[in-house]
C-alpha cells in the first residue's frame, strides 16, 4: 500500500491506475480516499452492499422519526421562524 499526496496524485495519475496494489490519497497528510483495483463484478458487488447498507440506514431513520426521534426539516425550519 502507497500513500501520496493529491499533487503527486494529479502528476501521476495514468501511473498510478496501472499500479497493482492500493493507493491511499492524502490531503495535507491525513488520508482522504483509497485508490484500489476493481473489476466489473467487484464492482456490482459493491455497489449492493452500498444501496442495502444505505436502504438500511434510512429504514432506521424513519423509525426513528416515527418515533418521535427526529424531527423534519419542515418542523425544524417551522420552530427557526417562531424564534
């Protein structure tokens, strides 16, 4: 695994995609984005885990909601008016 700065980054980009191995991209020293291979299917795969971790996240959001967790953005935009 590499770690290179985002200047570096945009001065070798086509080298770096070729590279075999992960890159993580830093931002004045702290670590910002992770550059791995993929393939198509990898992708898919990805893809998925993502929307069912994010269908998930928001099916607890709405619980929470309607449980009286949360509030919306109209009810809080609402009590910002009254003040």
């Amino acid at each position: 695994m590499e770690f290179i700065g985002v200047k570096e980054l945009s001065q070798n980009t086509s080298a770096l995609i070729n590279q075999k191995d992960w890159v993580v991209i830093t931002k004045n020293g702290k670590p910002v984005k992770l550059m791995l291979d993929i393939n198509e299917e990898d992708l898919e795969d990805f893809i998925l885990a993502k929307k069912l971790k994010i269908e998930e996240e928001l099916e607890d959001a709405m619980e929470d909601l309607r449980k009286g967790k949360l509030k919306t953005l109209k009810q809080m935009l609402g009590k910002r008016k009254k003040n």
